[in-house]
C-alpha cells in the first residue's frame, strides 16, 4: 500500500516588502488566506501530511489561525527556519535578518518528512489541477521506486536518514578496534562516490576501493584477492544491512579466532511451511534447528581463501559461510536479537530509519 505524499508548506518569510505576515491574511470571500486554498486542493488531490515551516516569533499567531483549521483532517506538523540552524561547518553573518531560502527551509523538516513530498511557497496560489498533478506524480514514483529496488538498485547508496546507506556500515566497521583495514567493494561507476562518502564520513580505514561482478561471489573474491598477505581474520559485510554495530562486528572477530568461520544469525522463530508447487502448501517443516543467518559473517582469512579456490565456476551460493561449508568447513553461529535489517524494499528503509534516529 502507498504512502499519501505529504505537502510541505514554506512559511517562514518575512513579508517585508508586503508589511504583514502575508500567509495569514484573509483575501478570500470567507476571509480565507491563500495557504487555505493551496490545502483544500492539496488535501482533495490527495496528500495526506502537511508540514509548515515558520518562524518560531509567530508559531501561536500560526497556530490559531492556520493550524487549527487542520489538525482534525490530515496530521500536521510544525518545524522552525531559523538562522543559527545551518549544516556542521558552516558560518553565517549574525547580523542577517532575512531567513535563508528554500533549501534550508525544507532541510528543517528532514525529521519530519518521512514520504514523497512537494513543497510549496505558503504566499503562492497554485490551482487545484497543480496539486492533482503533483499527487499523482509522486504516487506512481513510489511503485517506480519498488520496481526499482526489486530491479536491483544499487541500495548502498540510497539515502537513509542523513548519510548514504553504505556510511552506516563504514562507521561501525571504522570505530571496531578488531579490524585494521577496510576493503569497499561496489559496482564499477559507485568507485568514485564511494571514496568520496568514504572522506566524507571520515573512514580513516579504507583500504581500497574495487569493483565488483556480476555475482556476489564474485565480489567478494575480488574484495580477498586484494587482501593484505599478513591477514589473518575477513570479515564480510552486505552494506544494505546498515544497523550493524562495532560490537556486533568484534563478537564476530573474536569468536573466528577459534573457529574458521562465524556468521551472525538467531533461531527461526516463524512457522515455516514448505509449498512444492507455486503457494499451495505441501508440508511443515520443522524450525527447531533452523536457523536464520545474516551478515557480518568472519572467516579465518586460509579458510575462505581455500573455499574460494575450490569453489566451482558454475556453483551459485547465497552466502559465504555456503562457500566453506561446501569446502568441508564448519561454521559457528554468533546469535543475537539486535536488529540487523535488511535494505531490500521502500518499507525497510522507513522501518530502519525509524532504528537509526
């Protein structure tokens, strides 16, 4: 089911050219303001959250006149623009008395806006067709984003909260004291984007930065073959499960010192039903020694260079630990109940940022 896009309202101008606050004043026959009109439409095109931008020195005006007027039909959200609210590392002339513009504006409601959205000018009139359009755009973008990601795009490098997917990962992988150097190993074009989300985020760690195949194992044997001589432990790691932590990463590490292979995983505890043909049901199967496995998964660096080796050309595999277990290598589980999400649909990005925050 779709998300009803929300409409973000900028109104936080001054009006200093008008002489009032133009987004409360009525011009209407019922003395409605400009902003009425633009929520009526918006609301019958279909959007279903509002979120204002204003200034804090009138959010009470704003509230009686405006907000109370919606509350009860769509959620409505408020957020101030206010000039000391600017990104990490940037400076501004304190005495400025004009907000900044649109961008800025629309960066303060980052927290709130968790939809598609449109944004609009509170002092502009639009028309009713203008909205229709912008609701049935952003409508169809979100089954086009589900096509997509079920298509294969590159999830690493979708947004998530404020850092691309990837960065959650190089974060932890960078603050774990167990691990000495990172390996990124992405599609052929990301290698530029990658090395710069890489500066961007501060990962001191990285290595080096390689292309991928066309298979996961694939990838990852291009990530061993750059592998220092002197490794003694590899951890792999699917960037699109971004709520890793570094703790998660060293109970892995330290549990390969022992064993050749370790995988973070934890019982099944869904009923699991066996369909021999399409979803007609066959069967139950038993879940009491299945178990589900994720990533990070950690391997004796010998170990899955052999299994790597020996892996025939042709043999398609899910996972790595299914690399060394066809080797003849036994695998040990690291159980843990932390989230470690997946990225696979629009929804786990909603789902994982709420995780994240």
């Amino acid at each position: 089911m779709n998300m009803k896009p929300t409409l973000v309202v900028l109104a936080a101008g001054m009006g200093s050219r008008y002489g009032s606050l133009k987004q409360m004043d009525g011009v209407g026959p019922n003395n409605e303001a400009i902003i009425d009109y633009s929520i009526y439409d918006a609301i019958q095109a279909g959007f279903g959250k509002l979120v204002f931008v204003i200034r804090k020195d009138f959010e009470q005006d704003f509230r009686n006149v405006v907000l109370s007027k919606y509350e009860d039909k769509v959620p409505c959200e408020i957020c101030f623009q206010s000039l000391d609210k600017v990104p990490e590392g940037y400076t501004y002339n304190p005495e400025r008395t004009k907000p900044w513009g649109t961008n800025h504006a629309v960066l303060m409601g980052k927290d709130l806006i968790h939809e598609p959205f449109a944004v609009i000018n509170a002092d502009d009139f639009y028309g009713k067709e203008s909205f229709q359009v912008l609701a049935d755009f952003l409508t169809q973008a979100q089954e086009q984003i589900k096509k997509d990601l079920l298509k294969g795009v590159d999830k690493a490098f979708l947004s998530l909260v404020d850092r691309p997917v990837v960065a959650w990962s190089l974060q932890a992988f960078e603050r774990c004291a167990e691990v000495d150097r990172i390996i990124l190993v992405v599609r052929k074009d990301q290698i530029v984007a990658s090395k710069a989300v890489a500066k961007m985020f501060g990962i001191s760690k990285l290595q080096t930065v390689v292309a991928g195949g066309a298979r996961r194992q694939d990838s990852v044997h291009a990530g061993l073959a750059v592998c220092e001589p002197d490794t003694r432990c590899v951890v792999i790691h699917d960037a699109a499960r971004p709520c890793v932590t570094s703790e998660m990463v060293s109970s892995v590490v330290t549990m390969a010192r022992r064993a050749p292979a370790v995988t973070v995983g934890r019982p099944v505890i869904d009923t699991l039903k066996n369909c021999a043909k399409g979803s007609i049901v066959s069967g139950t199967l038993s879940r009491d020694k299945v178990w589900a496995v994720q990533t990070p998964q950690a391997f004796q660096y010998s170990a899955i260079k052999k299994a790597y080796a020996a892996l025939p050309p042709k043999t398609e595999v899910t996972d790595d630990c299914q690399v060394v277990e066809l080797d003849g290598t036994q695998v040990k589980i690291f159980e843990t109940d932390a989230p470690n999400f997946k990225v696979t649909t629009p929804a786990d990005l909603q789902l994982i940022s709420k995780l994240l925050k």
